[in-house]
C-alpha cells in the first residue's frame, strides 16, 4: 500500500531562504548553513564528510609524487 503525500501543501513554520551560503573548499558546489554548524560556522570549510576526507588526502598525494620525482635525479 502505497500513500502520495502532496508537499506543497504543507507550510512550513519557518522559510529557509535566508540562510548564509559557501562554497565548498574541495568540490567548488554551494552548501547552506546547518543548525550543527551555527557555533562554528566561519571555519567550516567543506559540505561533507567525504570532500574534507578527499581534501586532506589530495595534497598528501600530490607531496609524494614531486618527492619521488626528485629523487630520481
């Protein structure tokens, strides 16, 4: 049994319009402010889990890499 639920009938007590926005440090798509984040909310810097993760391991990589290089010469 399968219910459909109109959405747009619903009004919400509040209106998310005006929350403040960023742009993620790592994938550059914008991301709105969080209640989880209201304290801390000027240092954050990524949307997620995964872009802070992927972020941190990027220029490790990439140090690596230019350190073998000159090795080899």
């Amino acid at each position: 049994m399968t219910f459909s639920v109109d959405w747009t009938s619903f009004d919400m007590p509040h209106k998310k319009v005006n929350l403040p926005e960023k742009n993620c440090a790592y994938c550059q798509r914008p991301f709105c402010w969080r209640r989880k984040w209201a304290r801390d909310w000027e240092n954050v810097r990524y949307c997620s889990q995964r872009c802070k993760r992927a972020a941190k391991s990027t220029p490790a990589a990439n140090l690596c890499a230019s350190a073998s290089v000159e090795d080899e010469f």
